[in-house]
C-alpha cells in the first residue's frame, strides 16, 4: 500500500474502495441513508398535499398560499449553502443527522401551527434540514461507490426521493381527508429517530477523512469496512490497482468551483439543476390545487392524479438508473430534458382542457424530469474533488432551489392575473427546451473514478 510518512494516501483509500464487490455493507448503509433521504421526499411534499385543505380552512388568498408552498423552499436554499460548508468542515455522516433532527423537530412545530404565519416560518425552518441533507447524502453515496457501476449504484439509492414523493401522495389520499393536514407532519417527523442512531451505525467516507489529512482514521474506517465486505462475501477481497490517480491535497475553497476547469462544471450544473426543479416543483406543488380548483375534482381524485404523476417518475428514475453507465451522463440528460420539453409543449398546445388529460401529460413529463433530478444527484458530486465536492453539490442545490421557488411562484402569478393553464405549461416547456441545450455542454464523467476526473 503506498503510503506519505507512514500513512495511506489518498489514491490508496480510493483504490481499495474502487475494489470493493458489492455486498450486505452496501447494502445497509443504502438502506440506512436511503431512510433518511426518504422521509426528506416525504417532507418536501407535505405543503402540496396539504394545500388544498389549507386554502379551505384558513381562507388564503393565492398569495398566502404562494407562501405556504415556497416558504419551506427559501429554507431549503439556505440549508444546501450551510450543508455544503458542514459536509467539507464536519463531515458527511454528521451533517446529515444534523440535517435530519432539524426536519422532523420542525415537522413537529408545523403541525401545532395555528396560522398560515406560523405555518410558513416552521416550514421555512423544515426546509433548512431537508436542504441540507439532500446533497450531503448523495455526496457521500458517490464516496462509497464503484466508478464502473457508481451510476447505477448511486441512483437505484436516488430512486429512493421519488419514491418518498411518490408514498407522501398516497398517504395523503387517506390521512388529509379522514385525519387531516396535521397527521401528515407527525409522519414526516418520525426520521428524529434515525438521526439518533445513524452515526453509530453509518461510517465517516474514508475519501472525506484522508482529504481532510485524518488519514489514521481513514485507515482504520477502510479497514473495519474491508473486513465487513469480506465476512459478508465470504471470499478474500481483490487486490487494489496499482496506479491510481491521486487528488492534489490542497484545503477546499468555495472559490475553487468559479475558477478553471470547474468554471464551466459549475456553470452548466447550475443551469441544469435550476431548469430541473423550476419545471418539476411548478408542476408538481400546483398540480392537486389545479384539480380540484380548475376542473372541479374532490379532493381524493385530485391526489390520486398527482400520485400517478409520482409513480411515472419513480419508473424514470428507475429507466435512467438501469441505462446510464451504459449511455453516459450527457446523453441521458439532453434526451430527458428534451422529452420533458415535447411532453409539456404538447399539453400547451392541446390546450389542458381537462384533468384527465393534465394527469396524463404532466405524469408523462415526470417520467423524464424525476431522471433528471436523480441524475443530477448522481452527477453533481462527481464533477468536484473530494475537498470541495459537498459544496460543489450544495451550490447546484442553491440553483435547485431557486428553481424550487421560482417555479411555483410564477404559476402562481400566472393564475392570479387570470392567466391560463395553456400559458402555464407553454412556459414550462421554454424553460425545459433552454435546459437541453445547456446539457449539450456537459462533461461526460461515465466510467471514471472520482480522482481522475478531479486530478
């Protein structure tokens, strides 16, 4: 093992993680980040499910309930900016459970709330964890992956959100009408549980630790992780390679990702993930009031409209991880982009004169944009060294968040001046026409480990 005054270096702890064969360790630290990640998903949705009841039994004006829906997504913003800073400083492992513990405390806050004041500034603080963790958590999935399969093993994780999304809608069929809004929250607040414990049970990246020079730590937590890998096999691990391509060890800089090659890195990934979630988070915060308000659906049908959407993205999701090792991470963004862009301007055009056929092209343009998001979870960490990479992800979420905001406000003002629903989904489908052109621009990352693509 090579190793700098006695200890491992970096391209060691990257060799022998790149050697690991996929087994119950795996396994269990997916299962265990893939909780946390899941009720995020749950979380994030909660206010859409909710508004209809709360547009009722509070009288909110469309304003007020534009507020509702983007107050949790300002702190959302905020938290991705804080976790990446945390993620570099502190840690994966512990700015996730950090992450979590503030979702699910203030999920406890929003469902006591008595106003829609109190409701906005406890979703606001909701949103500082869910912000946070998200990023941190599929940075840390990268650390731990193979780079031939780190596509398909870092997404079938990333099914995970959509699936949260996908479960929070179904819950919500049967709780908000025979339970209440409340209910929900308290459901969503039930992950404080697995901040307790995660680490203690999850292991600090080992890329993390030898960047941040606590290489006798890194050491010990590869070793523990090998032998591990090896009781659960049940055969003698691999040898690591030879040669492996070594990170420069310089200390992380926010600075560094507005500079050189990752000028370009973060400007296309900033564009990417603002054009995702403007179109996915417009949509899909809307789409329950839509039915019931535009095309006089109850309640239940219109949250079962909206579930069908989420089930479409979580097969998009499960499409894209199955292919894009196979395909690449450009190709597979310009065509989801470019599908979601047809979808959207073929509702536009048809003229969204019914909640039937909303469902059925809305579901349809979730099918490509939930790839796209999980894609970017996939992409976004690869594209950093590992002294920056938590940043790197956080600062794409900033513009993830932007979008979040952006693209519900703007429907929002849309249908306030009395504009229509054709003019609702014909700028959708600009925005998403701007987005595939911007992946055209993307750096192909397949089948590279982490330290050659950032050496």
């Amino acid at each position: 093992m090579t190793t700098v005054a006695g200890r491992p270096a970096v391209g060691s702890i990257a060799a022998r993680l790149e050697r690991l064969p996929h087994s119950r360790w795996h396994v269990k630290v997916r299962f265990l980040i893939g909780a946390v990640t899941f009720f995020e998903a749950f979380d994030q949705l909660l206010a859409a499910s909710a508004l209809p009841v709360l547009m009722k039994e509070w009288h909110l004006t469309t304003g007020q309930a534009t507020l509702a829906v983007t107050a949790g997504s300002v702190g959302m913003l905020l938290g991705a900016l804080a976790a990446g800073w945390m993620g570099d400083v502190i840690g994966r492992v512990r700015t996730v459970a950090i992450g979590v513990a503030v979702t699910a405390l203030a999920g406890l806050a929003v469902a006591l709330s008595t106003g829609i004041e109190l409701f906005a500034l406890f979703r606001f603080a909701q949103g500082l964890g869910i912000g946070g963790v998200v990023p941190v958590a599929a940075t840390y999935i990268n650390e731990i992956a193979r780079s031939d399969k780190r596509g398909r093993f870092v997404l079938l994780y990333e099914m995970i959100f959509p699936a949260g999304l996908a479960v929070a809608t179904l819950v919500s069929v049967w709780v908000v009408p025979n339970l209440g809004w409340r209910a929900m929250f308290l459901i969503g607040a039930l992950p404080v549980l697995i901040a307790a414990v995660l680490p203690r049970h999850v292991a600090e990246s080992p890329r993390w630790l030898v960047a941040r020079g606590r290489t006798e730590e890194a050491e010990r937590v590869i070793a523990e992780i090998e032998a591990e890998v090896a009781r659960s096999t049940g055969a003698p691990l691999p040898e690591p390679a030879a040669a492996v391509t070594q990170e420069d060890s310089a200390r992380g800089r926010l600075r560094e990702l507005f500079t050189g090659r990752y000028l370009r890195r973060t400007t296309v990934l900033s564009g990417l993930w603002f054009v995702a979630y403007y179109v996915n988070h417009g949509i899909s915060v809307w789409l329950p009031s839509l039915y019931t308000r535009n095309f006089g659906l109850d309640l239940s049908s219109a949250l079962v409209y909206t579930l069908l959407s989420n089930v479409t993205g979580l097969l998009g999701t499960l499409i894209v991880a199955l292919l894009i090792d196979r395909v690449g991470r450009r190709p597979a963004l310009v065509t989801a982009l470019g599908g979601s862009a047809l979808a959207l301007l073929t509702l536009a055009l048809t003229g969204a004169l019914s909640g039937g056929q909303v469902a059925l092209f809305a579901s349809c343009t979730t099918f490509f944009v939930y790839a796209i998001n999980c894609g970017l979870y996939l992409y976004s960490p690869e594209l950093y060294p590992t002294r920056n990479r938590a940043k790197g992800a956080a600062f794409g979420g900033l513009w993830n968040r932007l979008g979040v905001i952006l693209g519900p406000v703007v429907v929002g003002a849309i249908l306030g001046s009395g504009g229509s629903l054709r003019l609702v989904f014909a700028q959708f489908a600009v925005v998403a026409a701007v987005g595939t052109v911007i992946a055209c621009f993307a750096v192909e990352t397949k089948g590279r480990t982490l330290e050659e693509l950032n050496s």
